[in-house]
C-alpha cells in the first residue's frame, strides 16, 4: 500500500487512532504510521490495575450486605409496637446510617475506576489499544445514572471488555452478556420463563402474580450488540431470545450454601423457560444455560454482525460518512477470522481511506481531555481524575444515559455551547500551565504535518505564553482527529 | 471594548451575519408565539400517564401497575368519563381544568419496530424512516417560517450542549448549557474567531454560541434590573440568574479554580434524581424565551422513561420521574410570567409500551401511547383520542396500544396554527410522506 508521506502517517496514527500524541511521539512512531498500530497488536491487552480497585463479586457482595442491614431496620420498624417506637427504629442511627452507606460505597469506587481509567488513557503506550477497550466498553455500554451501576461499570469494563479486547468477538459478546453489570443493567437478573419451575411456585403461592419475561436484554443484545436493528430479526426472534436467556442471573448473598460466590454469574435452571426456541430461523434444543451460549455464538458469527461491526469500528475511527470500500474489507476479515479482532483491526488500519482526510472527525469531549492531557503533561491528582471535566465537556465518563452508547458522529459533539466550553477551558489550562509551556514548540510536535500554517502562526504570534496554550488546544486541527 | 460590544462584532467577523437581528433594546412583548418541545427518550408509558380508567380491560392488563379509578385512594386525577391523569401530575392537572391543556391518546408517529434508537430517530428527523435525513423537523420549521422581521435571527435554542438532532439543520439556532468555567478575555476570544474565519463549521458554531451567550447575558442585566428595581424578583431568584452571571462566575486563580470544582459537585447518587436536572433546565429555557428579541423555539430533553422493571404505580420509580416531569413543567410556566400565554409545550415520546404488565413488573417496548400539548396559547381541557380500547382482538400484534392518531398530525397542527409555518412547507420540507397526518386544527387559541 502506497501511504502519503511519512509525516502525515505519524500524525494519522497518533491523532486518529490514537489519543492524540505525547511530546516525542511522533518522532518515535518515525516513518511508519501503520507499523506503530500493528505493533500494538502484538502481546495480552494492557490491564488497569492499581491498589484497591475491586471485582464485581465483591462490590456486589458488600451492596448485598448493606442492602441486607438496610432490610433488617426495616422490619424492626415495622415489628416494633406503637407508633413511636415505629419511628424511633426508623429514624435510628443504624438505619439512617445504613442508607448513607450506600452512596459512600459507591462513589470512592466510581471515582477510583474512573481515575484508573484516565490515568491509563493519559500514560498508555499502546493509545490504540485504549481507543478499542473504550470503544467496546461503549458497544456493550451499561451506563451509571441507573441503580447500582455507578459501582460497577468500571469492574465491569476490566473483567468482560479489556480481557478481550485483543481476543475473539464472540467471547467479549458472552462475557458482557452474562455479566452482573449488564443483566442489571438490561433488567435480564429476574425474567423468568412463564412457564418454568420458578414461575409455577410463584404463582401457586401468589395467585395474582404472572411472573415472566423482560425482553430488555434480548432486543438490545440483538439491536445493539449484534445484528443490529436492519439485521434481519422480528418481535418473535426478541421473544423467543427472552426465553432463551431465561435464568441468566446472579448468585445472590446466599450462594455461598450451594458453592457460588454471590455477586457472580448464576444460570438459575428453575428460571429457565423449558422447550426448544427458534431465533433468526434456527431452532435450538432446550440444553440450559448453553441454549444461550449457542444463540450467542451464531449471532457473533451472523453477516449483519460483521457489517455492523464493521461499520461501527470504520465511523469511529475513519470518518462520520464511513467509506464503503473500508466497511466491506472490515466485515469480510471479520467474517473471513470468524471474529478475530486482531484480523479485523488489520483491515481497519490497512485501509487506504484511513488515511485519508485528515482531521475528518470532531473529537468526542473524553478525547478531547485525554488528548490535551497527554499532549501538554498536565498533572494529575494522583488516584483522581477530572470526572468534573467530563461531565462539564458533556460525557461523563461511563454515563451514556442509554444501552446504544455514547452517539459517533462529529455532529452529535460540535455543538456551540460544547465548542465554547472547550474553549473556556482551554483557556483556564493556558491559564494555569501556559508559562511552563512553550505552544510554538509543542503544537508540531503534537500535530506533526496537519499544522496549519493558519494555526502555526496564530500561536507564534499569541500575546502571552498561555494565550498560545490556549490557542493550540482550541486550533481546529486539535479539536479534530 | 465591552464585552457585549465585542461580542457582536467578534460573531460578525467570525461567522457571517447570525446575529444582525439580535437587539439589545429592551423587552417589548410583541406577543410573538413560543414553542417548548420537550422530548421523553426512553419510551414513556403513556397507559400509566393518562391511564384509561374507564376501559373495561384496562385493569386486569396491567396488574400491580394498575392505578385506580378517580376518587379512590391513590387513584387517578379525574379528566374525562375513560381516561385520569397519573396523581404525580397535579400541575397538568390544573392545567387541564383551566383548559391550557390537550392530551392525544393512542397516537403513534410512523415507525412501528420498537427500537428506542430508530424510534427517536424518527421522532427528530420527521421522516417516515428511520436515518433519512441529517436534519430535525423543527429546525426545518423554523427554516420555512416567512422571514418577515430578521432572516438571520437566531430562532430556536437547545438547552444541552450539542442540539439534539430535531433542531439540527439549516435555520439559525444556538445551544446553551450551564458552564462554570471563568469567561474568556476580549482578546482571546478574537483570536479564536480569526482562527476559525475559514473553518465553515467552527466559525458558525463559534457564532452561535456567542449569541446564546449575549442574550443570556442579556437576560441576566434584566434580571438584575428588575431585581434592583423591585418587580420579576420572582423570576430572577433562580439559580439561573446566578449561572448566568458573569459577575458571579469564578475568577478565582486558575490553580483553585481547577482544583476546587471537583467539591462543587452534589454527590453521585443525589445527580441522579431527576428532578434537581429538568430545574435547572426549565428555567434556562424560560429565561431563552421569555425575551422579546430572543429565539422562539426552546428544546430540550429528558431520559428514563424505560421502565422494563418494577415500574411502579401510583407510587414507584415511574410516579417519581413523573413527579419531577411536572414540576418542571410547573416551573417552565412560573418562568415565561406572562409569556406562558404566548406558549404552547410539546411533549412525546419514541413510542408506548406493552399494554400487559411483563415478567417483572414493568412493561416492555410497545407501540402507541400519550402526547401532551399545553400552555397558555393552547385550546386545552380536552382528550383528543379516537380510542381503540384494550380488549384482546383491539390490540396492536397482540400486545400494543393500536395507534389510531399520527403524532405528525398533532405536530403540522401546532407547527401551522400557533407558529404560523406554511402548509407546503410541512408537507414537503418538514414532514415528507406526511400527507395522510393531516394537521389537526383549533389546538391553540386565535
């Protein structure tokens, strides 16, 4: 493949499927944009881990625990006799307490994953690699502003999404389907078959409950996860895939009696819905749990899988209108490797068009920070990230609000008051860091050939050494990838 | 140069002519019409916003999420012989017995597939399908509106950071969102609109924001104004008045200005509660609008409609959400002061969801559902539905509210009558393959 010159393809690579380049960078990747991609293919994705970071079993298992004391004042303010001792035990420490707890628990989590995260983002020598965890992690989103999952989306990200990010598709698809976060996100814990042994015993104690599916999990995980929503499938395929994944669960604070760690994965038979089901025009046998491995595996291996994968990854990282000729060469090394990603990143980055255009995308507002962050040496607050920074730029970090994810395209993100916004930090940043900065000297070093002249001299001529801060990071070349 | 001044010229320079309507004059209440379009992302489940008491069927379909009759304990808000109103609604309800509000009923926009995403798609675009265009039937509105007083105007802001797609296209808007960051210097701020003067994108965004920005500004001297002066203290006590301050906002050093803001935030678990967010955002919306010279069409969205588990009756996780929704609402019209009779809000959803109660005491994605228009400009006190009934055989593929309204109807009828858009324009600009949703008409008083 013939590559325009070499200055570009270091600067393509770093900006475009990168998080934007650390002083020296560029220089590094040298002449071949394309060989400092391929080579972060090679070895175990990087892991993030750092001291207290915890696993979802055991988030779970101290939420289980709280929620249990929680319960416990609870029923002694309801046992208790008169009215004022039904208040007294309501209003009791222990109880007030125990409420307060769960918030407590929950954000020294979410803010030390988050920090995790962006310190990884801002450090990694691999930033391809990162912009691949972070784009499935959006895939399979789960999002924090629902319940528990603010404790959770970070584990959840390091035990079903990086694993696998340099690994096969249809494993990453099981181990985010089947993991506690998502079954609490897409409210697949407690859908049950209506006609399972579960479902019986419910109803014969309580006549008036009708316990049954939840199709949550099944549209999205075909919607969303696989096919995609021109895939081909029906309302009777997101019925049918309910049932299906009828049972996948979580062991809960008593599973310890039966073997399991509680807060981890349980396929409860008694919930699963008995008898064979036909999705997308298979039929497949009731074999349990594997019943919805095996549905899994052939949606990992459906062609309008491949296409929609394909066609994510070539909006993400190429441009918003995503060239035709990159999504087939795409989907066919997907479907050619039967979901070998390390295969489909080589005809991601092998695409002539990837290279093309330079700065045809808009960063999102998380790359936007990572960039600016890597590329100035800012300091960070060590175990902390600027989580204020992302939810003022509008992208939270983990919070896209909806199972789709966050939105891919640069209208979605060029918005005025987003563009201002970033454009009032930058200034604080030049504010803050301008006079240990030299902009004149970081702004090629950063940017490589797609400086403009317009750009270069804007900064030259800055009336101060952080208005030059300010403008390198509000240049148009730098607000885009 | 003040700030204002510069302001203008910069958005001048920068991006063409977006601000050339813009006045600085004071407010003179042209009793120009307003419109709010408030987007409910998530589907929400318009059988337990206005359920249908009345319908034979009704109760035994929807189980534990059942709210009862009008006049029981917890029951329903009483508006007409079949349909209530959820009690969490009590501001809506007093909107609907002064007649300032219209609920449509079993209405659907054209999409059938239940996807949440194509479904909102839809919603925006104003199209029959899914992903046709790149542009939002409300922009495309105010883009067909007779350019009689300044063509260049900045008509329709979106309180969120980026537009959501509905106002996205060619009809100058703006977006506005709380930002407590320190404003940028004079000079700066020329530099960067000199640096985008040949980037079409950055330098009309650029523009925009800067003329969100002056007539907040704007607003906020009013507010100032009339605090000092004694009268609109009601309007100028919120939180906005002080977000928009430039006075007020953090000049600290850059260093404690970085490290501080973290602590600033509420707490995780309290961001989370919806009704602290839509607070903030009706009042931005109402200080937009509530100018003469400002834009007249405000939007903006809320999420968390999607109740597939434990949605609740009339107590539960729905009644809260629902609760918030109509505070909100209740400030929006505390907001606009007299404006609100010049104002008609607009609420829908992607679509409805299952009539029946599913496994796990929510309900899943279904299809028809409610649409609520009120305001003061609004002909209100009545149900606009021609209801299909929940009876077996009456429901849509044997589960869904069957829609016998086109949501495009209520939208070309608002859009007609209260702004005042041509009738060839909604039926090919701003609603392609419309022509069977005829607009309905007498929505809004003349």
């Amino acid at each position: 493949m013939r590559l325009m010159d070499n200055g570009l393809t270091s600067a393509i690579a770093a900006n475009r499927f990168g998080l934007g380049a650390r002083p020296g960078e560029l220089a590094a990747i040298g002449g071949s944009g394309l060989d400092w991609l391929r080579a972060q293919l090679d070895g175990p994705a990087p892991e993030i881990g750092g001291d207290g970071l915890q696993s979802s079993a055991s988030l779970l298992t101290q939420i289980y625990d709280l929620r249990r004391t929680i319960q416990a004042e609870r029923m002694r303010a309801a046992a208790a006799r008169s009215v004022d001792e039904r208040q007294a035990a309501a209003g009791s420490a222990a109880a007030i307490g125990a409420f307060k707890k769960l918030p407590q628990l929950i954000r020294p989590v979410y803010l030390a994953e988050a920090g995790a995260r962006f310190r990884h983002s801002v450090s990694t020598d691999r930033p391809f690699i990162e912009r691949l965890a972070q784009f499935w992690s959006n895939h399979f989103a789960v999002s924090v502003d629902k319940g528990v999952l603010a404790a959770l989306a970070g584990s959840y990200e390091r035990e079903a999404i990086r694993p696998y990010v340099l690994g096969n598709f249809s494993d990453m698809l099981i181990a985010t389907q089947r993991h506690p976060a998502m079954l609490l996100y897409l409210d697949n814990e407690m859908s049950m078959g209506p006609d399972s042994r579960a479902a019986r015993n419910i109803e014969r104690r309580n006549p008036g409950r009708r316990p049954g599916i939840n199709e949550n999990l099944a549209r999205e995980t075909l919607e969303l996860h696989t096919v995609s929503v021109d895939g081909g499938y029906t309302q009777a395929d997101v019925t049918a895939l309910s049932k299906v994944l009828t049972g996948w669960s979580i062991a809960g604070p008593e599973a310890w009696r039966f073997g399991q760690r509680p807060g981890t994965f349980l396929f409860r038979a008694a919930m699963h819905q008995p008898g064979p089901q036909v999705v997308m025009g298979k039929r497949y046998p009731d074999t349990g749990y594997d019943q919805g491995v095996a549905v899994l595996r052939n949606l990992a291996a459906h062609p309008s899988t491949a296409r929609f994968i394909a066609t994510k990854l070539a909006r993400h990282f190429i441009a918003d209108a995503p060239p035709a000729p990159a999504v087939d060469r795409v989907a066919a090394a997907f479907s050619r490797s039967k979901g070998d990603l390390p295969t489909v990143y080589r005809a991601l980055i092998g695409s002539p068009e990837a290279w093309e255009q330079p700065v045809s995308k808009f960063k999102t507002p998380s790359d936007f920070i990572v960039s600016s962050f890597r590329g100035l040496a800012l300091p960070i607050r060590p175990e902390k990230a600027p989580v204020w920074l992302f939810q003022l730029l509008g992208q939270r970090i983990w919070c896209p609000g909806s199972p789709a994810g966050w939105p891919d395209g640069s209208a979605d993100w060029d918005g005025a008051s987003e563009l201002l916004k970033r454009i009032e930090w930058a200034d604080a940043v030049g504010q803050r860091i301008g006079p240990r900065r030299d902009a004149r000297q970081l702004a090629p070093r950063l940017l490589g050939s797609v400086l403009s002249a317009t750009a270069r001299e804007a900064i030259a001529h800055a009336e101060s050494a952080a208005q030059a801060v300010t403008l390198l990071l509000a240049a148009p070349e730098f607000l885009r990838r | 140069m003040k700030r204002r001044e510069f302001l203008t010229a910069g958005a001048l320079a920068a991006g063409g002519t977006l601000l050339s309507g813009l006045t600085f004059a004071g407010v003179a209440n042209g009793n120009k019409p307003r419109l709010v379009f408030i987007i409910l992302r998530g589907a929400l489940d318009g059988l337990e916003a206005v359920p249908p008491c009345g319908d034979p069927a009704y109760a035994a379909l929807r189980g534990e999420l059942e709210i009862a009759r009008p006049g029981t304990n917890g029951g329903a808000l009483a508006l007409d012989g079949i349909f209530g109103l959820h009690p969490a609604l009590s501001f809506m309800h007093q909107t609907y017995a002064a007649r300032e509000l219209i609920i449509f009923h079993a209405v659907a926009g054209p999409y059938r597939n239940r996807s949440h995403f194509d479904g909102q798609n839809v919603l925006e675009t104003g199209y029959a399908q899914p992903h046709a265009a790149q542009t939002g039937w409300l922009n495309r509105a105010l883009a067909a509106l007779p350019a009689a007083r300044a063509p260049e105007k900045t008509r329709g802001v979106s309180i969120a950071p980026t537009a959501p797609l509905v106002m996205r296209g060619p009809a100058a808007v703006t977006s506005w969102s709380p930002s407590h960051l320190a404003p940028l210097d004079d000079d700066t701020l020329q530099r960067i609109s000199d640096l985008y003067s040949h980037d079409p994108v950055l330098g009309r965004k650029l523009a925009e924001a800067l003329a969100a920005e002056a007539i907040a500004e704007q607003s906020a001297a009013r507010s100032r104004d009339a605090m000092a002066g004694g009268a609109g203290a009601h309007f100028a006590a919120g939180a906005f008045g002080s977000m928009m301050d430039t006075s007020g906002r953090m000049t600290m050093a850059p260093d404690a200005r970085m490290g501080q803001r973290a602590d600033r935030r509420p707490p995780l678990a309290q961001r989370g509660r919806p009704g602290a967010q839509y607070a903030q955002v009706v009042r931005a919306a109402a200080r937009f609008i509530r100018q003469a010279d400002g834009p007249q069409v405000a939007v903006f969205d809320t999420t968390g409609w999607d109740t597939h588990f434990n949605e609740g009756n009339e107590k539960g996780q729905l009644a809260a959400r629902l609760a918030a929704l109509d505070a909100a609402l209740g400030g929006l019209k505390a907001g606009l002061g007299p404006v609100w009779s010049d104002t008609a809000v607009l609420l829908a959803t992607e679509f409805g969801r299952t009539v029946a109660e599913n496994g796990t005491r929510g309900t899943d994605h279904g299809t028809a559902t409610a649409a609520y228009l009120l305001g003061g400009a609004v002909k209100g006190g009545r149900v606009v539905a021609d209801w299909p009934g929940l009876s077996p055989r009456q429901l849509y593929q044997d589960r869904d509210l069957r829609p016998t309204l086109d949501l495009r109807a209520v939208m070309k009828g608002v859009l007609a009558e209260h702004l005042g858009v041509p009738a060839r324009a909604l039926e090919s600009a701003v609603f392609p393959e419309s022509g069977a949703a005829r607009p309905l008409k007498g929505l809004v008083r003349t």
